[in-house]
C-alpha cells in the first residue's frame, strides 16, 4: 500500500506537469493501493475553514466554499485510512521514543502508515526518516 502524504496531494490538487508525472507512477504502481490519511484530510480542512471563518464579505465566501467543495470532492475520490486503535498503539510506542524534529501531525501520520505496514509517499524526508521502520520515499523530487 502507497500512503500519499500532504504534499504529494498538493501536489496533485495544483496540476501541472510535476501532477501529470506523479500521476503516471502512480498509475504505473499496478498492485499497489493508494491512499491517504485521516490526517492529511484534516490538515487540509483546518486551512480551509481557517479561511471561511476569517472571510467577513459574504461575496468572497463564494470562491471559499466552492474550493472547500472542491476540496471535499476530491478527498471522495481517495480511500482514506483512518486513526484506529493499532494507529493509537502505534502513535503511544512512537511518542515514547521522543523522536526529535518530528512533529505531533507526522507521527500521527507515520503511526497510521506503520499500522498498515504500509510506504509513505512524502517530500518530508528530514522528519519521516527519523521514524524508526517507517518506509518513506519521495516521488514528487524522483519526477
């Protein structure tokens, strides 16, 4: 299994020729299912509604919502990994270890993908690689 991290989704969400080349290895991945987390959808929503809250003129919460919608309809398109009990098990043996630069969003992430015994797909080598068994590789540089 491929677990997409936040900037890889970005990445795709922006188009342009670094999606088109991330798309086709991920078509190319064939056996392999692609997903995403709880997490990632979290993050992404917090920015948005960030947004929608800070908005005051009810005419600039026309193009808001609609990359909200936006946002959602393309969440719908993925499967999306949920944090369940193994991740909280995972996520309480990560903590213990006192990983340093490695935030409490990408643990929680790492602990999902290490419940799935799953790869992470991030642009964050610098952090992920600090998590002990977790597999983590870039595809967005590799484009």
């Amino acid at each position: 299994m491929l677990v997409l991290d936040t900037d890889h989704l970005s990445a795709l969400q922006r188009g342009g020729p670094q999606a088109r080349q991330l798309e086709a290895r991920l078509l190319a991945a064939t056996g392999e299912e692609i997903a995403i987390t709880i997490v990632n959808v979290e993050e992404q929503l917090r920015g948005w509604l960030s947004e929608i809250h800070g908005k005051r003129n009810p005419h600039s919460l026309i193009s808001a919502y609609y990359r909200l919608r936006s946002l959602i309809l393309f969440f719908n398109a993925w499967p999306v990994l949920p944090f369940n009990e193994a991740a909280a098990n995972e996520l309480s043996r990560l903590q213990s270890l006192r990983l340093p630069h490695v935030g409490g969003q990408d643990l929680r992430i790492a602990a999902i993908v290490l419940s799935h015994k799953a790869r992470l797909l991030s642009a964050n080598l610098r952090h992920f690689n600090l998590v002990p068994g977790l597999i983590v590789e870039d595809w967005l540089t590799e484009c």
